[in-house]
C-alpha cells in the first residue's frame, strides 16, 4: 500500500482534505486496468476452391435444378503429381437442410478402404423437388491422399459447394374426356317388300326388280289376307306382258 505524508502549515483542514481525496481519485484512475479488445468470432464456412497439392473440384461450385444430377471431377489442375486417390469425407448442409438429408453424393469405384483413383468424378443428386423458391447450399469435404516417389503425403481437405435451385412446381392440369353416347343402330329388316291391295290383301314380291326383254322370267308372290292368313287373288294380265300361272304353284312365269 503506497503512503504519502504532507507537512502543512497555516491551510484550513477542509481544503486539506479535499486535496487528498482528489490524490486519492487520479491514482485510481492511473491503476484500472483497460479490457482487453474482443476477439474476432470465428467462422466454420470452408474456403472453397483452394487446391490442395495442386488438386481442385471442377467446378468448384456446382449448380443443380431440384430434381437432377450433376457431377464434379476431382482433377490435379496444377500437374503436381503428388496425389493419387480420394475419398469422400463429410457433406454439410445449410438453411432449411442442415444435414443433408436432400441430396445424394456417390463416389467412383471405392476400394476395399474407400478410396478412390485420381481423377475421377462424384455425383451429386437432388432428391426433393419441391418449392418455394430458394437455394439450399451444400459443402462437401474431399480427403486427398497418396504417395510418389519419397514424397509422402498423409492427406490433405479440399471443399465442393453445391447450390440446389428449388422453384415452385407447376401444376398439372388433368382433362376431363368427354364421353359420347353411341347411336342405337335400328335393325334393317331383311323381309321382301310388299304391297296392300284395295280389299286389304298384302301382296309379297320376291323376285328380281329388273329382267331381259325377250326373255322369260319366273316370279313368286306370297298373298296374305288381312287377317294374315293366305289369301285368293286373281291375274289380270298386263297389256305389254304375258304371264302364265303354273298349276298347283304359286309361281307365275311372264313373257316380257
């Protein structure tokens, strides 16, 4: 604790005591230690499209339509020649699909310890088509590694971002057929024409409608009362045709 002493004379102890209690302040103003600054808050957003050993992702951002699918080539752009294999590490996903359970990456060709010849190509597929209208941002991790010659290499982290372009889908409008209702097809009757006499009596012709003159046609009518019994009837020869009236035959033979 630090003391001082004051040897005064001939000054009124009220104003040696205010002049101690300001000595008292500014030291304590000289003492408070100052707060240090606050750090910078980190963030964990992947630098993308840095290469690694001269390997990149091509393109090093990917940008897909709900619903399809795409590919990035794992590539030595910088002819390094260091790395040899790949595999894929962890995909991450943003906004409204934080674990990207929306999309499917698949990698060529493994082996038994899940590597990966260099180059070579991931696929990336979208599997929700769906709206609104948005872009849901995926980062994925690629784990490089090999060896050639004495230079080992133990791994190292390259990252692929993939943009989803979600739209609203467009409604599919479904056509109503119209149904028609089908004609009823009226039967045809297929019986001989027929004339009705004045008494009533229907004459029923069912011989040819045309003949050769000169010639000799051989006709049969059938002759129903009006009670629909055969009736008798009587010939009366036409002046331009003659005709003759086979016995115990309903057939008359006309010489035209």
């Amino acid at each position: 604790m630090m003391s001082y002493k004051t040897n005064v004379t001939g000054v009124p102890r009220q104003i040696y005591i205010i002049a101690l209690i300001f000595l008292i302040t500014a030291l304590a103003c000289e003492t408070t230690a100052t707060p240090a600054p606050e750090s910078p808050t980190a963030t964990s957003t992947p630098k993308i499209g840095v290469p690694v050993y001269g390997v990149t992702c091509n393109p090093a951002i990917l940008e897909i339509p709900h619903g399809f699918t795409k590919s990035i080539h794992i590539v030595d752009t910088g002819e390094v020649g260091k790395v040899t294999e790949f595999k894929v590490g962890t995909v991450a996903g943003t906004a409204s699909d934080p674990d990207a359970s929306e999309i499917a990456v698949f990698q060529p060709d493994p082996n038994e310890t899940g590597w990966s010849k260099l180059p070579g190509a991931i696929s990336v597929g979208s599997l929700a088509v769906d709206g609104p209208t948005r872009t849901e941002t995926y980062f994925i991790n690629i784990i490089v590694g090999g060896a050639q010659g004495d230079d080992n290499i133990t791994g190292g982290n390259i990252w692929c971002q993939v943009n989803v372009k979600h739209e609203e889908p467009t409604p599919t409008f479904t056509i109503t057929p119209t149904i028609t209702a089908t004609p009823t097809q009226t039967a045809t009757s297929t019986k001989p024409p027929f004339i009705v006499t004045g008494s009533g009596n229907r004459v029923q012709y069912t011989g040819p409608w045309q003949a050769q003159t000169g010639g000799t046609l051989a006709v049969s009518f059938q002759v129903m009362g009006p009670d629909n019994h055969p009736a008798q009837s009587e010939w009366h020869d036409h002046p331009h045709a003659g005709c003759q009236l086979a016995a115990g035959s309903d057939k008359t033979v006309f010489q035209l």
